[in-house]
C-alpha cells in the first residue's frame, strides 16, 4: 500500500499486464483528497 501510483498508458488506454490492478482503500475515515496528474513523454 502506498500513497501514490504509476501507470502507463498506451494509444489514451490503461496497459495494464495480466495480473496488474489499482485498488483504492480509505482506512481512516473520510477526508478531503487530491489529485495530481503529471505526464511524462512524447
């Protein structure tokens, strides 16, 4: 578990491998929450 994720996209598409997923949990109550996109490529 961890604070932040990296995902690759391929063609505006999630590339995902077999087994790879994202899940989200909130474990200490409700809370506001931030998001922050950052693209990196061509």
């Amino acid at each position: 578990m961890g604070l932040e994720v990296v995902m690759a996209l391929t063609d505006g598409k999630l590339d995902f491998g077999t087994w790879e997923q994202i899940f989200y949990g909130e474990f200490d109550g409700l809370r506001n929450k931030r998001i922050l996109v950052k693209i990196i490529g061509e």
